[in-house]
C-alpha cells in the first residue's frame, strides 16, 4: 500500500481532520490513570498520520511520539503541531514493523487506532512484537479496535481497513500481554458507531 499516494490524492477515509472523539472522551476521564497509567507518561503512536491524537496526550501531560512510514504526512503533521504550538510531541518517519531496537522499553503507552486494521493480518504477530518490545514492563497497549465487522457493503474480508475482532487481539497479543480491560467506545462519529470497541493490555514484566 503506498499510503504517501493516498494522502496525496485525498484518499484518507481514517483521517477525522481532529482528535479522534472516543480518545477525547477517554482521556477526560480516569480509567487510564486507574488502569496505572503515570500523569505524564511517555506514549507511541503507530500510524500517526497528520497528528490529531498526539495533541490529546500532550494537552493532557504526556510525551508523546508519533511514527508514520509516509514523509509527506510526517512533515504535515510536524507542520500541524507547530502552528497549534504544541510541547512535547515528536513526528517520525518510521515502518512501525521496525522500531524496536531504536525504542526498546521506551514507552508506558502505545495508543493504536488505525494502524493494526491497517495491516495485512499475517503482519500483525510482528508488529505485536514490535508494541512488546517498546512497552516498558507493565506498560499498556491501548487499541480503539475498529472496524469490529465488514460495513458498507463492501465484500467479505476487503480492506484496510479490515476487520478486527477480540480473537484477532487476542490472537496477537495474547502472548507478552494480558487483556486487563474492554468497554465501549464514547462519542464515535455517525459512520463509525458500532464498529469501535476499546481494549487495554498490559505488557507482562521480562523474566
């Protein structure tokens, strides 16, 4: 998938053009701080695209880093951030399938929304290990899983997005993490209500 081409003509159905409502919603409460995030945690977000989310976490404390593969993108929401004059963010150019040695057990948090549905499903055990690897012991992941089924008509199994289940986290995740939490998502906009489910795991400490 060559997603710099997508941005370049426009063909960016993920992209909300702002915070992503359910995050919002989320981070305005304190199920993460009781699920043992730190106030000011350190935070990967995998297929950061034009940035929305990173300003969420950085308007609520956080350090965050954002990775995209695309460099078009990456300059844009570099460029997005400065002129919000938001603190503590960084925006890479990065394949999220291999940031591991750069960023081992960095991060409290990884923040995923579309970037595991993006992915063809025999990638998702690695980039699975890629998120264990950056996670500090204890650390979370935290997915807005989405789409929870086909939609729109479109035909069985097409995508991305695809479709992303309980069982396919659980599948991926289920060996250096535990599922500690999963409720509904707040706020979905109209086209996405329905289809979106948070799920918390947390990253088993090394032996």
């Amino acid at each position: 998938m060559d997603w710099q081409h997508r941005y370049d003509v426009g063909d960016t159905p993920w992209d909300l053009r702002g915070i992503t409502p359910p995050l919002a919603a989320l981070l305005a409460g304190d199920t993460l701080r009781a699920l043992g995030l730190p106030d000011s945690a350190d935070v990967a977000v995998p297929g950061c695209g034009r940035g929305h989310d990173l300003r969420a976490f950085a308007a609520h404390g956080h350090r965050v880093i954002g990775f995209d593969i695309a460099p078009g993108v990456v300059d844009e929401a570099r460029r997005l951030l400065a002129i919000n004059r938001v603190d503590g963010v960084q925006v890479l150019c990065r394949d999220i399938l291999g940031i591991g040695p750069e960023f081992e057990r960095r991060f409290d948090l990884v923040y995923d929304y579309t970037c595991f549905c993006a992915l063809p499903t025999h990638l998702r055990d690695r980039h699975a290990s890629e998120t264990a690897t950056i996670l500090r012991d204890g650390g979370l992941y935290l997915a807005l899983a989405y789409p929870l089924r086909d939609f729109g008509g479109r035909p069985q199994g097409a995508g991305p997005p695809f479709v992303v289940t309980r069982e396919d986290l659980l599948r991926a995740f289920g060996g250096a993490f535990a599922l500690i939490a999963e409720f509904e998502a707040q706020d979905s906009v109209p086209l996405r209500a329905g289809l979106e489910r948070w799920f918390v795991f947390r990253r088993a400490a090394r032996a």
